[in-house]
C-alpha cells in the first residue's frame, strides 16, 4: 500500500496504440485552435463539430427523448450542447462548462489613424496580459462588421501564406533608456499600443492621404467606412500557428490554449459519449466573458443558459419539476485550464501543491486569491467522488492550486454555477505562459483532459 501521494507521468503509463491515439487528437486539437482564434470562430467550429455528428439546433425539437441531441447558440458567441440521458432530467445533469474568450488586443470604435505617415488601428487590450508580448510580433485580424443596411460582414486578414500581417512596432533598445526605467506594468503606455496598417498615401488627398488610401481598400474590398468601425467588433490576435514543442514533440505551443484547450475537449468528449445511451443527460457549454468577469448576455453569468435548461426541461421531463431542482441534483466540471510550474520560476508555486506539466488534468479544489475570496470551494465528498470516478477508469490527473498564497490568484466559472445549486469543481489543463501570445500545454496532459471529460459524461 502507497502511503505517500506522488504525482506520475502521463507519458510512462500509457500503450502505444494510447500515444498514438494522443498524437492523433492533438493533432485535431492544434488545427482547432490555429483556425479558431476568436469567439465567433470557435462557436463556428463547435456547431460544424456538432452537426457533424448528429445534432441539431434544440428549436427545431418538439419532444426530447433519450439519446437527441441537440444544441443551442447565444449569440453567436456561445454554445449549449445537450444528449437526453436515460434517466429523467428531474435526477440532475452532468455538465462540462468551458470559456472561449482569450485575452487579445480589439479595435476602439474609431481606430484608424494617421501619424507620421503612417496608418495606425488604435486598440483596447482584452482580459489580462503583459502588454509587452503583443509588440513586435505578427498579427492578424478577425472580426464582424455590420454595413450602413445592417449586412454583416466578416473581416479575416493575416491568416493563410499569402496575406499580409500587421504589428505593433516596440521602440528600439538605443532610445528606451527612459521608458525601461519603469516597472514592467507601465513601460507600456496601452494608448501607444497602435497597430501598423500602412504607409502609402492616396495621391489625391491632401488631407491624411494614408489613411485615405486605407480606407479605399477597406471600402473596395468590404464595402465598409469609417462609421462601419463603430457597429464591428474586430479583435487582433497573434498570426502564427499553433504547432508542437520540442524535440521530442511532447509539448504544444499556440495563442488562446486558455481555454479553448478545455473547450474543445468538452465538445469532443460530448460528441463521442453521444454515441450510445447514458444514464444522465450530459451538457456541454462553451461561454465568452469569463476573461473579463463573465458579465455580458454571452457570459455565463447570463441567464441565456438556464433558458436552455428551462427548455431541455419542457421538452423531456415527465414532471414539472424547477430548474433549480434540476440544478441541485446536477454535477458539473468547471473545465478551465491552470498554471503548471514554470522551471524558471518556481518561487511562484506552492510546489507540494501545484500542477507540473505532463502529470496529467489538474484538480483544484479552490482558486479565488488570498483567503479563497472569489472562489467556489468544492466540498470534500465531491472531491472525493470525481477522484474515484478517474481513478476506476485510468484516468491521469494530479492535484493542485494556481500558486502560493497572495502572490496573485484567479477565478473561473465554476462560482457561477455554484451559486445555482450544483456541485461543482474546476478540473483543467495545466499551462505555461498562460495569457501569453504562445502558451504552451503537454501533449499528454492535453489528451487527458479528453480521456476525464468522456469519463465525467460516462458516469
């Protein structure tokens, strides 16, 4: 009998046919998350992911019976996912909830500029981030704009082999003896964080004659002014792939891993235990807003979603039984990724109680800051009972905190749902350089979280 708790790799316990079984769904993962860098692709993705495999939007359902499924978009900025389990919905459901937002730079509502003869976008940053890892570095554009006749049009620039890329242009190390006085939170002024997007000018304008010519080829190509800024929501992200890391190729490095690892599995894991009948009916979500508080009517603090119980119910329910009722009786997994240990920063980490990379998904009881403030706490028998269900199917996972007390802290959705009655606890992939334009994940721990959320929807 083992007495002490030792955290094992998730490479050294698996076959060969399991490896090649990981490689072959990060593979699908990176292309996810190379093509979707935005919340209206990822929601894109999800339902072509979804119909792809025999769900169908919830309106078009008059009677819900074991093993439909459907699926409802908020928004186009959110998805809820839902397979009727055997049992009556009254006996609760098992729910796997997502975020897909990630920190990123997005357009002021007048953003196009002209100084110095060169055309700039002014930006506003979203979520947090170290301002400084979005200079110098490619990036592209995505983004929604709705015309003078209310026509929304779709804006994707950067992206494939031939585009241009566009970039926020940092100021050279021989003039910054001034600016790298400051402390790294304010050596970047977010109002300088212009992004460069051209420098001819129109021959026939006297006035701002770059950005005149800018704004020619936005109007040749998108029918689009300057007033159409005010009615988009355009976002830029870094423009390279996502790709593996490493020699051995046991990492994967890529922009918005936070959480669109977890929402992908989630979806993934949704779509392959829809394929024979399950006790419970399973719920899949994957939500926008959590980056900034999960405030919005996209978030998960909306009540969008208990629309979308409330007609599960109708449709399925033998009973007239509440939503909250539901809500009791349910039990759900906050998928939300967290910090694994940085080798070159492990002052940061509670290492007896952190995450380490390649060790498998992360359990965590807790998150919040400081005195749990902000945190759902998970009570000891659900702990208990999410530990058993892994450990009788195989699955790899370790236990773990974001980092030592007060040295910072983070939330995930997982209070929201709490406050609604149903027991909960976050279980993610664990991250380096989180918020950063390249995190990066373990292959293996990535592969996991797949293998923990199927097994969460199977019991």
């Amino acid at each position: 009998m083992e007495l002490n708790y030792v955290k094992k790799d998730v490479y050294s316990q698996l076959t060969e046919k399991q490896i090649k079984d990981a490689t072959k769904y990060t593979d699908g993962y990176i292309k996810f998350i190379t093509n979707a860098k935005t919340e209206y692709l990822c929601v894109e993705e999800a339902v072509k992911m979804l119909e792809e495999n025999g769900f169908v939007k919830i309106e078009e359902k008059e009677k819900l019976k074991p093993l439909d499924k459907v699926y409802f978009v908020n928004r186009e900025k959110s998805v809820f996912a839902a397979v009727i389990g055997e049992e009556d919905i009254s006996c609760g459901m098992n729910i796997i909830g997502a975020h897909i937002d990630s920190p990123r730079l997005d357009l002021k509502p007048f953003p196009l500029t002209e100084r110095d003869d060169i055309a700039v976008l002014k930006t506003q940053y979203y979520g947090g981030i170290k301002k400084y890892q979005w200079l110098s570095i490619p990036l592209a554009i995505h983004g929604v704009v709705y015309n003078e006749k209310n026509e929304k049009v779709v804006i994707s620039v950067g992206e494939e082999k031939n585009d241009p890329c566009f970039t926020i242009a940092d100021l050279l190390p021989h003039l910054s003896k001034d600016q790298l006085k400051a402390n790294a939170d304010k050596f970047i002024n977010p109002e300088k964080m212009s992004v460069i997007v051209g420098n001819i000018k129109d021959k026939a304008e006297k006035e701002n004659p770059v950005k005149m010519n800018i704004l020619k080829i936005l109007n040749k190509k998108y029918g689009i002014k300057e007033i159409d800024f005010a009615r988009s929501e355009i976002t830029l992200v870094p423009a390279f792939p996502a790709r593996y890391v490493g020699f051995d190729e046991s990492l994967i490095g890529g922009y918005g891993q936070d959480d669109r690892v977890c929402s992908y599995a989630t979806i993934m894991s949704l779509i392959e235990t829809s394929k024979k009948m399950q006790k419970k009916t399973n719920v899949a979500l994957i939500v926008d807003k959590e980056e900034i508080g999960s405030i919005g009517n996209t978030s998960m603090n909306s009540r969008v979603f208990d629309l979308f119980v409330q007609k599960l119910i109708q449709k399925s329910s033998k009973s007239k039984v509440s939503e909250l009722e539901v809500y009791y009786n349910s039990k759900m997994l906050s998928a939300d990724v967290t910090a694994g240990v940085n080798p070159d920063y492990e002052e940061v980490h509670d290492m007896q109680n952190s995450s380490i990379i390649g060790c498998g998904i992360s359990i965590e009881k807790y998150g919040g800051s400081g005195g749990k403030y902000n945190s759902s706490d998970a009570n000891a028998r659900y702990v208990s009972e999410v530990m058993n269900i892994f450990n009788n199917n195989k699955v790899i996972y370790q236990l773990g905190t974001l980092g030592k007390i007060e040295m910072g802290g983070g939330g995930t959705i997982a209070y929201i749902l709490a406050n609604k009655g149903v027991e909960v606890i976050d279980c993610g992939t664990p991250v380096l350089a989180m918020h950063s334009t390249f995190e990066l994940t373990s292959k293996f721990d990535v592969y996991m979280t797949y293998m923990a959320y199927k097994t969460f929807f199977e019991n």
